[in-house]
C-alpha cells in the first residue's frame, strides 16, 4: 500500500486556507451574535428579496410619517396653547367691561381702559407664538410674526377714530378697520404680518392629511383683538371728558369680547379635533411599523442560540488549528531521527 503524504510546503497552504475559513465564519457569526441579523440575508430570504424590499419601503414611509405627525403634534399644541393663553387674558377682562355703566367714575373708566391696554399686549404676544424658529399662526411666512406690537395696532387705530364723537361711531370705525379687506390699509394690512396662504396640510398616513389654516387673521383672534381695542382706546383719550360715554364704549367692547369667546371656543375645538386625527394617526402607524418589523425579523432574524452556538465552535477550532501549526512549527529532523 502506497502513503501519499502532503509537503511541506502545500501543508502550509493549507493551514492558511483553513485560518482564513476559519476567520470568515467567526467574523460572520460574531456579526449576527451582535446584530441579531443573519449576514446573508438573501440566503435568508431564499433568494426572494422582494417581501423584503416591499417592508423595508413601507417602513421608509412610515418613518417619514412618524416625522410628520411629530411636527403637526408639536405645532397643533402650540396653536392650541396660544389660543387658550389669548382667550383666558381677554375673558377676565369681560366682566369688568360689561359693568363699566352700572357706577361709573372716571377712575374706573381708566383702570378698566388701562388694564384693556394691557391684555391686547399679552394676547398679541401670544398669538406670536413660535416653535424652533418658527412662527405658527403665519401662515406660509412662519420665519415672519404674524402681528405687530399692540402699541402699533392703537397708534393705527387712533387716526381711524379721531374725528368720532359717539360710543357708536367709534365703534363702528374700529369694527370696519379690522374687517377691511386686504389692500383697503385696515388691520390686514398694517397689524397682519404673515401670509393669506395657510400652511400646507399635514400628510400623517396613506390618504390622509390634517389641515392647519388658522392664523392670526382668523375672525374669531381679530373679534377679540377688536374689543380689546375698542377698550384700549379709551385709555388713549378717545371720547375725553365724557366719563359715561366713555363708560358705554367700554360695555361694547365687553360685548365684543363676550361674543368673540364663544367663536374662539369653537376654533380651539377644530385644533384640538385636528390634535385627535394627528395622534389617532401616530398610533396606527407605530401598529403598523410594528407588524412589519416583526414580520422583517422572521425573515432577517439570526437565532441567537445557534449563532452563539457556531460562534463556540467556531473558536475551538481555531484554537485547534493554532496548536497544530505550533506543533508542527517545531518540528525538527534531528527529533524525528530520535
């Protein structure tokens, strides 16, 4: 019987061709131990990668999805604050006003008027509202406030009413300046700032999108802008020196304000059924980019158990290949002759 033995020299090779496998197999299962993905996914996949890429795109849109309902939660609770922040600073000025005629007295004119002042300061700083570098209730222009400090609203105001002698006619002067349409140099054109252009709704899921068309034009913000200009001008001398007069303007501008809460409770009320469709939304996308992740998994999933498993034997091998190449590194003819 003839032995055919292997030579130095391809023994060699052999041992490196056997590392290299060797090394292979540890970098791969060491990759699955640690990801928990197999390596070879089409293998995985049995050579149909289509489901794959069909969950994988779901998945891609459905986190452009998650962003955008984030934004459109965050945007919509701002609006929803400054709207609640405006209309609780002009509400407990209304009782106040609707009662300036029951005793009034020229100190009392003044405080309510003042106080008047005051609120439209707050409301207007509210309606400014921003989120990041964004203006919110401006429309398209949201690097732009949507309203003018309170105090250029009355210095424009204070022209309009100049030549009015009556409770009514300045009234009626202010109701018209707020009203007039864009290009007539009434509040749309020297209070407003944004755009007439509201933003573009919001696309939270396939074939459906939440729109966001308030600003701080909407009639129900300018009505209550209005009475409380209405009162603010008392405190800038309209009608001086006829305290009940003045004390009559004051209860129309509580009535305005009065009339103009029930409007805005209805315009919160679109906010927050805009707020219910964005998170109804955010929640039966984060069920369905669960479902597809689990069905991803059951498809790229490395079982733990065997990697781990092969990644054990993996490593005695090579610690066994590595003993046979020291042993045979030292091999010496002098102690093979012994």
């Amino acid at each position: 019987m003839t032995y055919m033995g292997i030579g130095d020299l391809a023994l060699g090779y052999r041992l490196r061709h056997q590392d290299f496998q060797l090394k292979q197999q540890l970098h791969r299962l060491s990759a699955e131990v640690t990801t928990g993905r197999v390596t070879d996914v089409a293998a995985a996949a049995a050579g149909d990668l289509s489901s794959l890429a069909g969950i994988e795109r779901s998945l891609t849109r459905l986190g452009g999805y998650r962003i955008a309902t984030t934004e459109a939660a965050e945007l919509l609770a701002g609006v929803q604050s400054a709207l609640a922040t405006a209309q609780e600073t002009a509400a407990g000025l209304a009782p106040g006003l609707l009662g300036a005629t029951l005793t009034p007295t020229d100190r009392q004119v003044a405080t309510l008027a003042n106080d008047a002042a005051q609120r439209l300061a707050g409301v207007v700083s509210a309606l400014n509202v921003r989120t990041g570098d964004r203006y919110l209730l401006s429309g398209i222009a949201t690097d732009t406030p949507p309203l003018g400090p309170a105090e250029a609203i009355l210095d424009a105001l204070g022209p309009v009413v100049a030549s009015q002698t009556t409770p009514q006619g300045v009234a009626a002067a202010v109701v018209a300046w707020f009203d007039a349409p864009a290009g007539s140099g009434g509040f749309a054109d020297t209070a407003y700032r944004g755009s007439a252009r509201p933003l573009a709704d919001f696309r939270t899921a396939d074939g459906q999108a939440v729109p966001m068309t308030i600003t701080a034009a909407a009639e129900p913000l300018r009505d209550l802008m209005k009475g409380l200009a209405l009162a603010a001008l008392v405190d800038r001398g309209a009608l001086a020196g006829r305290t009940e007069e003045r004390a009559t303007l004051l209860v129309t501008a509580g009535e305005v304000i009065a009339a103009a809460d029930g409007d805005l409770t209805g315009l919160r009320a679109r906010v927050g059924s805009a707020e219910a469709a964005v998170e109804a939304s955010g929640v039966r996308n984060a069920a369905e980019t669960a479902r597809l992740e689990r069905a991803r998994n059951d498809i790229v999933a490395a079982d733990p158990y065997d990697a781990a498993t092969a990644l054990e034997a993996v490593r005695l091998q090579t610690e066994t290949l590595y003993s046979v190449t020291a042993r045979l590194s030292q091999l010496r003819l002098s102690e093979y002759l012994k």
